[in-house]
C-alpha cells in the first residue's frame, strides 16, 4: 500500500462511521481507528481559531487581502483526513507556504500527522494563498477548512 492508498483508507474509515478497521497481509498490518468520543470536543476548538481571522483580516495592511476575502469566488482547501496540522516539514525548516505565496497544483501546502504517519497535503489548485485558517500543531478534523485560495 502506498501513501496515497493508505490515505484514501482513512478519509473511508472517516466518512463511514465505523469505529475501526484492520487490515493485515504477509508485508504488511494496518489498523485504523476513528476518534473515540471523548475525543470530540477538538472540534470545539475551531471556533476561537475561525474567531482569530476577523482580527488578523482588519489588523492587516495589505488591503488585497482584505478585498479578497469579500470575493466570491476563493476557493476553500480542506483537510483530506483527520490528524495534526503542520505548517513546516519539522521544526528547524521554513513554512510551506506563507499568506499571499502564489501556489501551484501539486504545491505541498501542510503535513498532516495522523497515527504517526506524516501526510504531506498537495494543493489541487493554482492560485495565491490568500488565508491560512488553522494554527501550527493544531488539531484538524475531516474535511475542516485550512486554507482560502484566489484562483485568479
């Protein structure tokens, strides 16, 4: 199984509700489990991190990333699975990407870290980032927003 397989397992086992999946082959055991319930309330914490942006947004002096945020048209990446938003590679190395970069399909935007695998998120779209919706190290559920992309 590659990556991207083990990947496309976890966003399943994600959206189906089953509380835990195994799988085992003679190279290879895979085990798979969803967050218990007492875990929940991590996606309380999104709230205060959604409240942040207003705050960042007026604070800022770049009046293009003001006017964009009114658009329309700005298209939101989501988190493909559930795990720990990373901004940098690790520790001692640069963020991916910083507000205003210009990216491009296929960009590596964040690493998710999930049952200590670390997932490097691509982007499926050109554009220029315009927010990035989550803080370093932070919890992420399924399909939560993590970045605003313009794609003009």
């Amino acid at each position: 199984m590659n990556i991207k397989e083990i990947q496309q397992l976890i966003k399943f086992v994600a959206k189906s509700g089953v509380q835990e999946v195994k799988i085992e082959s003679k190279d290879l055991k895979i085990s798979v489990k969803t967050a218990a319930h007492t875990e929940k309330p991590i996606v309380y914490t999104e709230p205060p991190v959604i409240s942040h942006l207003p705050i960042d947004s007026s604070a800022s002096s770049d009046q293009g990333v003001k006017e964009s945020f009114q658009d329309d048209n700005l298209i939101t990446i989501k988190a493909p699975i559930i795990g720990t938003f990373y901004r940098k590679p690790s520790p001692d190395k640069a963020n991916f990407i910083e507000n205003g970069d210009v990216i491009s399909e296929g960009s590596v935007l964040c690493v998710i870290e999930a049952m200590k695998l670390f997932n490097e998120i691509e982007s499926e779209y050109s554009g220029k980032i315009v927010k990035i919706l989550v803080d370093d190290a932070s919890p992420v559920e399924f399909d939560q927003p993590l970045f605003l992309v313009d794609p003009s």
